[in-house]
C-alpha cells in the first residue's frame, strides 16, 4: 500500500514543475522573436504541413541581355525568323554540316537532283508563312567548321560567292509531301541549281572525298542556310533525329540506269547562329531596368532575368524549412508564340551552376530531380522553382557571392527560341514572389 505523498513534498513538486513551465515560456517567447527582415511565419518544422506560406519577402528583377550560346552537338537546330513588337527581331540561321553514309562510301554516279530537305520537328510563329531560303556553302579554304570544336552562337564562317539555291517556300508543318508516287513526311524542300557544287559532289569517291567524314568535311565543309519571312513570322525547328528525313538528298543513277536517292544527314558538327535585335521593341526600355515591375526571356541566347534577395544578406540562424519562387506568365494565351514550356534558374560565380535542389535531391547528380525542382509550366501560366536548400546554404555562408542573385532562363536555349513576360518583383498584380517558411534560432 502506497503512503500518501506529504504536504512538503507536494510543494517540492509544484515548485519545480513551476520552474520549467516559466523556463520553456521564455525559450518559446524569445524564439518567436520577429526579425525585422524577415515577414515570414516563424513555425516548428514539424508543424510544415499546416503552416502558411507567407510570400512579403522582397525580391528584384532585371532584364538583360544572355550571352552567346552554345551552338554545336545540339539535339536540334533551326532556321527561321520572327518579329513582334513586344520583343523585337529574332533570326535563326545554320551552317549545316553533312556526314556520309558510311565509310568509303562509293559514288553516286550520275547524280540527277539535289536538295536541302529539313523535317519538321516545330514550328513557332504562322503556319503558311512564306519565307525565303538562301544557301551557300562554307569556303573550306577560309575561316571554315574545323572537326570536334566547340562554337558559339554569334560565330560566322566564310563563305563562297556563288549561290547554291534561292527559294521561297510556304510553311506547312502539318502536312505530308508526295515525290513522285511516295509519300513522306512533312519536311521544307529546296533545290540546289549550281552546278558546280553538284559536280564536286559528284567527282568524289571512296578513295577521295567519300573516304571519311573527315575527308568529306575537306570537300564540302557545310552549307549555310540563310532565311528572310516575306509575309509573316515564323522559325523552323528541324528533326534531326536518326531516322529524320534531314539533310542533303542526292537523286543519282548508275550506268545501267537505275534511280536511287540517298540521304547524307544533318551531322552534329553542324553550328547554330542566332541574332536579336531589340531596338524599336517594349523590351528595349526595360532592359538593365534595376527592380522592373516586369521581365522578359527569350530563348536562342536573347534575354535572360536576373533575381535579386536584397535582404537575404541580413538573415542568420535561420532554418528555411520551404521556399518556392512562383512566377507569371503576363499573356499566357499566347499561341502564336507561345511560352517556353521549362525555365531553368541557375547561379553564377564565374560560371553558371546548378542549384542544390537539382542536385542534391537527385541520386544521379544531374536534372533528374527536376520533378522536385520545379521550373515546368503549370496549366494556369506559372512556373513554381523549390529552392529552399540553396537559399539555406546561402543564409550559412557558404558561397564566396554569396548574395549575386540567380539567374532565370529558357531551359534548352540553344534548341529553343520560346519568349515569355513574367511579372517582376514590382508588379502591382502578378508580382514575381518568394514564397517562405521559416523557423529562427537563438
């Protein structure tokens, strides 16, 4: 039988317990302190799935100009041009470089036609705009392609005089072309009419130009596609896959008179080349614009957004327990030109970096977490980036720029050549917002 607990020992006990409660209300109180920079809802992190985000942290953008891109080994390449009064002028040429069949390859005998064909993977701006296609080919005796080098968007190479082809064609991505009596997928087709470059073509055997590509490349180093839109805008993503209909098409016989075509395709050592012009566009007066109520992004190496957290500098012994930075499409129905479907945001030292909500969520080390990331466009027109491990690491200290701000891109901008405006961290109705969840530590 258990004795009662005495009176004494009841007030040890209350008196204590006392203690503790006082003690624990002082640790909340001054946990909960509010930081003057930080207008953020300051929780317990087990408590993350009830809490509310709040999204008053300041944030900046500015428009600016990209640098040039990468523009060899790409997936796909394109050729077109489009205006608008938004974002100004966007070109897109290619020096297309062609491979042989195979090695040693042997010639083609008589050769009958020869085309430039290039199947459609997309097509941005109007369907049936005219354009017109200039080719020439690549002097391989100036400054030329060379084999296994890396080039940049704003790159030239020298050119021979004469033309190889002038042709106005109508964009139909939709619809199949018939040769003869064979029916092929929707492709551009224009006809090369200097002869001369068909008799080099044609000269070369297994032992000569057609021995390697490497040999090939000496003969024909590639040709450029040149483009002007004469009705309407538009710019020509060409597949360029392993069973696309691309590249240079040679109608040739035998001597026993047998018609054939071969195809030498597109090869990657081919080069993008993309222009801009801005002048007498809208983006033109916000570009460098410190803290702009908009922003803008245009993909082929045009305009990228700086995003600035001017405040970021002044948090410490903070765990960020979630942050997104949502952002707005400003004319999501466009169709004509329509948004970039990715947008990839990176940091920059001395160069362009992933964050660490890519990487470190991924096992693979690479963009396999982008499910996680974020960055895709959602059916209401925003784009939603998870980057609560790289703002942590940036509140700890752990970069030597700490606070230079990220950097927001088209994702794929040597493919893709998509423009959007988003609104930016002034915006009265569609402001570019960071979206946090805090808890800060004694």
């Amino acid at each position: 039988m258990r004795s009662k607990p005495t009176a004494s020992a009841m007030k040890k006990t209350f008196s204590l317990a006392s203690l503790v409660i006082c003690m624990l209300f002082m640790l909340v109180f001054t946990a909960c302190k509010d930081n003057p920079y930080l207008s953020t809802k300051t929780i317990h992190p087990s408590s993350i799935l009830d809490a509310n985000e709040t999204d008053t942290f300041t944030v900046r953008t500015t428009t600016l100009r990209s640098d040039s891109v990468l523009a060899t080994g790409l997936s796909s390449y394109s050729f077109g041009q489009m205006s608008s009064t938004e974002f100004g002028t966007t070109k897109a040429t290619v020096y297309a470089q062609f491979d042989l069949i195979a090695d040693q390859m042997s010639s083609f005998g008589t050769i009958d036609s020869m085309f430039f064909v290039a199947q459609y993977a997309s097509l941005i701006g109007d369907t049936g705009a005219q354009m017109n296609i200039t080719l020439r080919a690549i002097d391989p005796n100036g400054k030329h392609i060379e084999a296994g080098k890396s080039y940049f968007s704003k790159e030239s190479f020298d050119l021979e005089a004469n033309t190889l082809a002038n042709q106005t064609i109508t964009c139909r991505p939709k619809d199949s072309v018939r040769v003869n009596t064979k029916k092929l997928a929707p492709h551009v087709r224009v006809q090369i009419t200097d002869q001369n470059f068909i008799a080099l073509i044609q000269a070369q055997t297994a032992s000569t130009g057609f021995y390697n590509n490497t040999a090939f490349h000496k003969v024909c180093n590639g040709i450029y596609v040149d483009v002007s839109s004469l009705t309407a805008n538009a710019i020509i993503k060409m597949n360029n896959s392993s069973g696309a209909y691309t590249g240079l098409l040679v109608y040739h016989h035998n001597s026993t008179g047998k018609d054939t075509s071969s195809l030498l395709k597109m090869g990657y050592g081919s080069v993008a080349n993309f222009q801009h012009d801005f002048t007498n566009a809208t983006v033109a007066q916000h570009i460098n614009q410190l803290n702009d109520s908009v922003a803008y992004l245009a993909g082929f190496g045009g305009l990228v957004t700086k995003i600035d957290f001017p405040y970021l500098s002044k948090l410490n012994r903070v765990i960020i327990n979630r942050a997104r930075l949502v952002i707005e499409d400003l004319n999501p129905n466009n169709t004509k030109f329509p948004a970039p479907v990715n947008l990839y945001l990176y940091r920059k030292d001395s160069t362009a970096e992933a964050l660490e909500d890519v990487l470190l969520g991924s096992p693979f080390g690479d963009l396999s977490n982008s499910a996680y990331y974020g960055g895709n466009r959602a059916s209401n027109g925003t784009y939603t980036f998870n980057i609560a491990r790289y703002l942590q690491r940036v509140v700890d200290g752990n970069y030597k720029n700490s606070f230079n701000g990220l950097y927001l891109n088209v994702l794929g901008q040597s493919v893709y050549g998509n423009q959007i405006k988003i609104g930016g961290g002034t915006s009265a109705t569609h402001r570019l917002k960071l979206k946090m969840i805090t808890t800060i530590l004694n």
